[in-house]
C-alpha cells in the first residue's frame, strides 16, 4: 500500500507544453512538499501545503502552480515548458506541528524530459 | 541560517570495508537531522533521525550515526558495506520557518557511495 503515489513516473514533453503531476497521501500527513532535484542530484524545496493552504513558495516561475484539492493531495502544473524544467520532481509529505520529529515520506519520483 | 555540508561527493568502499559518509551542519539552535538514502531510479527513503535524544541514532540496513555538537558533524556510519548499500545518500536538516510551526528539510547536495567486490 503505498504511501505517497505520484503519476506519471515518466513524463516526455516538448518545449511549450504544458503538463500536470499528480501526487496523493494515504498516511494522514497534513503537510505535503514539492521538491526538485536537478542533474546533479541536488534537492530543492519549490512548494509546501498545509491542509490545502499554501506556506512555502521558494524563488520558481510562476509557470509552476502548485494546487491542493484536499490535504491528501498536491498536485503540480507546469506552463510553457522548457528546457530547463528536465529534473526529477519528489512528492513528500509530513505531519508538521511542534511535537513532530519525523521526517519526510517521499514518492518516488517523477522524471520530467522537455525536449 | 541552517545548513547541511556533506564532505565528498563520491565515496568508494571494497565490501565489507566501514563505511563513513561525512556530514556537517550548521544551526543557532538544536538542529533536527537526518539521513535519506536514494536507490538508483527510486525515491528518498528515511535512513534515521537525531531529535535531540540520544546522541547515537541506529537506523535501517545497519546504519548508526553519531551526532557531534562540539564538531557540529552528523556523520553516517556502516561496520560493514555490503554491494546493496550503492546508493546516493542525503543528509538533511530541518529548517523551521518563522510561523505557524512549519518547517522545510534542507538537503546537502549528496555522497554517491559506490561498493566494489
């Protein structure tokens, strides 16, 4: 039973397209993050939710619009695609209050390729 | 502000050799750290977490890490790798934001441990 599912694990588009990822929690998390990692394999944060209200958005293009129906559930819509935007993008959720010490569940990754 | 180095970013072991993947953080309070490992094509998977317990954490797979304030290091350790520990490894600290106890994990930039027979 997975815990944090993102669709599609592979998506290939050309330049200009526009395109969504989908991501969903099953663990009851009320915090859900986009994440990026580039060629090189760094790990950066781009979005965070909190029970659908948003309360991190790092430095990205507006074309990225993040969108959360439901606190189980982040998604990530990216405008006029470019070359640039190729990475891997990470799904990761966690149940964020003072108390909470765990760290964050990751999907497995989404590899976006802009032609 | 709160930051995570990660010394070499390619470690190679033989098996059954110790494995020592070096972290040091920076923070002007009690850091929250933690250690992910990343298979090849897969996601981030939680290796273990200092929380301000005890000062020695063991996690999955073998792993320990040992947190230092005095070396401001949280460094990962294995006695002996093993040809599945080939891996990319993440050390991460926790950043909290200003409001609503909210926070972020900063990541190093990542050691890629390659394991030779």
């Amino acid at each position: 039973d997975t815990a944090v599912s993102q669709t599609p694990k592979y998506l290939v588009t050309q330049m200009g397209n526009d395109k969504s990822i989908k991501c969903e929690q099953n663990l009851g998390h009320d915090t859900m993050y986009w994440y990026k990692q580039d060629s090189k394999k760094f790990l950066k944060i781009m979005f965070s939710y909190n029970n659908k209200e948003l309360i991190i958005n790092e430095t990205v293009p507006n074309r990225f619009s993040p969108k959360s129906p439901d606190k189980a559930h982040l998604n990530l819509h990216i405008n006029s695609l470019e070359l640039g935007d190729s990475a891997v993008y990470f799904c990761a959720s966690s149940q964020d209050n003072e108390r909470s010490n765990y760290g964050y569940t990751f999907g497995s990754g989404t590899r976006l390729t802009v032609v | 502000a709160q930051s995570v180095t990660q010394l070499g970013s390619h470690v190679s072991v033989s098996e059954g050799a110790l494995v020592l993947l070096r972290c040091n953080y920076s923070s002007s309070v009690p850091p929250y750290l933690f250690w992910y490992v990343q298979y090849p094509n897969q996601g981030l998977q939680l290796l273990l977490k200092y929380t301000s317990a005890a000062t020695l954490v063991k996690g999955i797979n073998g792993f320990e890490a040992e947190f230092k304030k005095s070396e401001t290091s949280f460094h990962l350790t294995k006695p002996s790798a093993h040809m599945s520990d080939a891996a990319e490894y993440f050390c991460a600290v926790r950043l909290a934001l200003s409001f609503g106890g909210y926070n972020k994990l900063i990541f190093g930039a990542g050691t890629r441990l390659a394991v030779h027979p």
